[in-house]
C-alpha cells in the first residue's frame, strides 16, 4: 500500500495497481465512517502516479469559480512541486537513505 496524502492511495494486486479515495459515508446507519473507493485500475506504477497527479489538477481547477490560464499553470506548477517532493520522500524512507 502506497499512502498518497490523507486521501489518496494505491493498492496493487497481480494484474494492476489500484487508485482509491477516501471517503466520508454521508448519510445512512454508517454516517460518518470512512471507506476506500476505487478511482481507476492502471497497470503500470507510473500511469498510477500520472492518473493521480491529474485528478488533483482537474480538482485544482473546479475549485475556482473564474481563474485564469496563467494563474493554473502557477498553481499546477506548485502541485507538482509538493507531488515530486513527496515521492523524493517515499523513495528515501523505501530505500533507507
């Protein structure tokens, strides 16, 4: 299991690797209980990471009711600056460097 931020992660199994979502139940007997939703199936660790990092974009810009070409691509920028950041991290603690 690869823990992709308080959100997100990937499960694998033989075939592919699994993206999933957090989620809060919002109504019903379970209100409040948190599960795992499959987001996707890719079969290779890369398009894994790729599917995720554009989910956050197109998620990135839904949250601006207006923005602009230029402020995007800024904000995009400094996404994938924290995203690099974070698997520099996993990779470190993986290899035990």
């Amino acid at each position: 299991m690869i823990t992709l931020g308080k959100n997100f992660r990937l499960d694998n199994d033989d075939r592919c690797y699994i993206l999933q979502e957090r989620k809060i139940v919002k109504n019903g007997e379970n209100k409040g209980a948190e599960r795992w939703e499959n987001v996707c199936y890719p079969s290779t660790l890369e398009s894994a990471l790729k599917t995720y990092r554009d989910l956050n974009g197109k998620r990135l810009s839904q949250a601006y009711e207006a923005i602009k070409p230029e402020q995007l691509i800024c904000l995009l920028k400094d996404l994938d600056k924290h995203f690099t950041e974070a698997i520099k991290d996993v990779l470190k603690n993986v290899n035990g460097r």
